[in-house]
C-alpha cells in the first residue's frame, strides 16, 4: 500500500500545480538538452 498512496500523493500534487506537465512537452526539452550536451545545432521550425 505505500506505492499506492505515494502515486495518490503525486497525483494530486501534479493537479494542484498551476500548470500540469503535458506529454508533449518533455520531448522538445530533452531533445534540445541532449543536443547541447552533444554540441549539436538544433534547427526547429515555428508551428
């Protein structure tokens, strides 16, 4: 039962927060972190 209250507790902590963290959005980020870290110059087009 400790995992199952700790996954509660993450869970509305995540729903209190102001803004929740999509999906989509830790993409970009750790792509354009693993980029830097390569040295590599991302080219990324405006939606």
């Amino acid at each position: 039962m400790a995992g199952k209250t700790r996954f509660i507790k993450s869970v509305t902590n995540a729903a209190k927060a102001d803004v929740p963290a999509m999906p989509w959005a830790r993409g970009a980020r750790r792509e354009a972190f693993i980029a830097k870290r390569a040295g590599l110059k991302l080219e990324r087009n405006a939606a």
